[in-house]
C-alpha cells in the first residue's frame, strides 16, 4: 500500500509529459489542446481533482484570440457574473462589464493561481486514437525548432475553440479593391481611419462595435447586411436582458420569452427595419439554440444608425478597384474594408475521429450532451453558449477523467498487491 501511495502521489505531482525518445512523449494524465478560457477551466478543474495535465498551445501565451484579435475597446457583452470561469469569480471591483484588459488580467490571475502551465508554440497537426494500446496519440509541431512530438495519453480533451480560424468569404473581385482590407481580427482602432470611407462587412457584435468605434474616431463608416439580424438593448429595465431571458426560460417556453424580448426590445429600440435591419422570422433565442449565432446587444451604435452616422447598406455583389456594387446595383466608393465575419472551429484539420464532430468543426451532438465522445474524447467550449458554457463543459469532463484516473490508480493498485 505504501508502493501505491508513492505511485499517485507521484503521477499526482509530476505534471509534466515524461519523455519516451525525442519524438514521443508519454503524458501523465489528459492532454488538453488550447489554454484558452475552456482549456484553462478543465486544468484548473483537474487540478482541484488531483489529476495531472498536459495543455498544448499553439501560441506563445494563454488565452491567444483575447490577447491578439481583438480590437481595444472591447468589453465582454454580458455581465460579469455570466463570464466568470469555475471555482473563482471577478475581484470585486471589476466593472459589471469587464474590458477586454480586465478579462485577460483575470485569466492570468486564474492560471497562476491552479499553477496551469502550458506547453507554448505547439501547433497540434494531428490526433488519433489507436486502438491497440486504447491511447490517443497527438502530434505537435514545436514554433522554436520545427520538430514534430507525438504526445501519448488515454485522454484527449478538446479545448481549442469555436473561434480558432479567422473567416474571409470569397467575394468577387476583392483581389482587384486597391483599399486596406482587413479582417476583424486585425483592426485595433479606428483612430487612423478618420476621415475616411470604410465598409464594414457583417452586421454581429463585432461589426457593429467597429463601426461605433470608427464613428467616433471621425471614420465615416457602412455597415454591409446580408441577411436578417435582431438588435436587443444591453439592459432592460435597469438589467442585464440576458439575466432577465436566463429567469423567463425557466418557466416559460422559448418562444414566449422570445415574444417578450422583441416586444421591449421595439419599445426601447424602434423599428430596426426602418433602418435596413430586417429581424429574422426565428427569435433571438431559437436562433442563438439552433445555429449558436448570438444576437447583437446593443452598446450604443444603434443611435448612430438611427442619426444616419453610421450607414446600412446591402449584401455586396462585387469589389471593384476603389469601392464595391450591392446587390440592389449600386456602387459607392471605400478606402478600407473590413471583413466582420467571424470565425471557426479548426478541429477537422487535425482531429482525426468522425464521431465527435461535424465537417465544420461543431459537436454532433446537442447540449447537454456534446461534451463527451468515445474512447477518453472530450470538447470544452463548442456548445455554443459561452463562458457560462464552457464553464459547465469543463466540470463535466474533468470530473469524468478523475473518475477514470482514478480507477486506473485503484487498478495499478491491486496488481501491485498482487505481486
């Protein structure tokens, strides 16, 4: 007995991947692909469990997208409390919106703390379970030398995110637009486009705030829709909007808090298509359930919509040499484009396993029950329903390989005794 306590008290402190050759590396625990905020919750989760990791992230720091594609004036669009990741909540004299400095000073804090230190420049390329050994085998290629290591566990946690790959549609004659293009990922502040035309392509949070952002540094900006969009006010009634739909779909059908929301959301708002914001036949939340696309929450671009500063114009057919021709056969003029059109899952490129997710990097199955797959699969971060989701993702999946590792323990255990 005193064997097997050496055992685990070793496997439990020893959370580096021990080294089989130069190439192959035997992990104690689950490798965790992505130090995001999803990835970092399961670690952080596991550690609470006792159960070593091993996180493996592509750039040279936690929580990438945060830190390097997003613009400056970012705060989280929901309040905090709805944003806050397992086991500890934002100090208190964080704003009820964090900015986006705030958030990445949490994040850090909150890797410290469970002491999460993950593997950096390591650019999964390729995982497969391999049924003989009953082992996930993943291969990372290191950013410093160029050498590719096969990382080797029973567990394979999935943490890399719905927003891993920046999204730029192909768009006739775009490759003629003798302009600045950039995609969201890229844009700052609009603090050096004043004076200046720029199109905005795609009417989400983003877009919307980028145009805000541009307006109020002198740009002159137009926001290009191509399909329906709801537009909800940040807060009614002195709250939070999604705190009130959270407490109404507790008693009440879907589309009766959607019937509800839309109601005070024309109260407070207007008639959005007035001004070529035409809602979708579906509601918010139907939507937000069906396809994971959020609606936009309202953080003051609307008024400028309304005031003709910021200006809503059509699908674009095509790009010329210094503008672009909607679908309704008009052309105007740009000095910039910039692509607000999100991004996407890169699973598919290196996850080699076909039951878990779909072609375009989504889980197969529906919450609650995405957050699992066969043979020691597990996603955190793919539901669809952000922070507060991925939060719920991690608690499972961690508590689940504890469970394993566990068992496994009380195994090597009784073939110790046996000896």
């Amino acid at each position: 007995m005193h064997r097997l306590a050496a055992m685990q008290e070793q496997a439990a402190a020893d959370t580096s991947p021990r080294r089989e050759s130069s190439s192959c590396v035997d992990v104690h625990g689950p490798i965790i692909v992505g130090a995001g905020p999803s990835g970092l919750a399961v670690a952080a989760t596991l550690r609470l469990h006792e159960v070593p990791f091993t996180v493996l992230e592509r750039s040279d720091g936690i929580a990438d997208l945060w830190t390097n594609r997003t613009y400056d004036r970012l705060r989280l669009h929901l309040p905090k409390v709805f944003c806050e990741l397992p086991h500890v909540g934002f100090p208190l004299d964080f704003p009820t919106y964090p900015t986006k400095h705030d958030f990445l000073r949490y994040l850090g804090s909150y890797a410290a703390r469970f002491n999460v230190s993950p593997l950096f420049g390591r650019t999964v390329t390729g995982a497969r379970f391999d049924a003989a050994t009953s082992h996930w085998r993943v291969t990372a290629v290191s950013a410093a030398d160029g050498e590719a290591t096969e990382y080797v566990s029973p567990w394979l946690v999935v943490a890399s995110g719905e927003n891993a790959e920046v999204v730029v549609p192909k768009m006739k004659g775009r490759e003629r637009f003798a302009g600045e293009v950039l995609h969201s990922s890229e844009y700052r502040s609009g603090e050096r486009f004043k004076a200046t035309k720029v199109l905005v392509v795609g009417c989400g949070n983003s877009g919307m705030e980028m145009c805000l952002d541009l307006c109020e540094n002198g740009a002159m900006p137009f926001m290009s829709v191509r399909s329906g969009v709801h537009v909800l006010p940040r807060e009614m009634f002195g709250t939070s909007t999604f705190g009130i739909a959270m407490k109404l779909l507790k008693w009440l059908p879907i589309k009766l808090v959607d019937r509800f929301l839309l109601f005070v959301a024309k109260m407070i708002l207007g008639d959005t298509e007035k001004y070529g914001l035409r809602r979708p036949k579906l509601g918010p939340l139907e939507i937000k359930n069906i396809t994971g696309k959020s609606p936009v929450l309202d953080v003051g671009a609307w008024s400028l919509i309304k005031s003709g500063n910021i200006k809503i114009v059509p699908e674009v057919e095509s790009f010329s040499g210094n503008g672009a021709r909607f679908v309704d056969g008009k052309e105007m003029a740009f000095d910039a484009v910039i692509f607000a059109t999100g991004y996407r899952s890169n699973v598919p490129s290196w996850l080699k396993d076909g039951e878990l997710f779909t072609e375009d990097g989504k889980p197969k199955a529906q919450h609650p029950s995405n957050w699992r797959g066969p043979n020691g699969l597990y996603c955190v971060g793919f539901s669809g329903r952000g922070l507060l989701g991925a939060g719920a993702d991690a608690l499972r999946a961690a508590a689940d390989i504890a469970g394993r590792w566990q068992e496994l323990a009380a195994a090597a255990g009784a073939k110790i005794s046996s000896v």
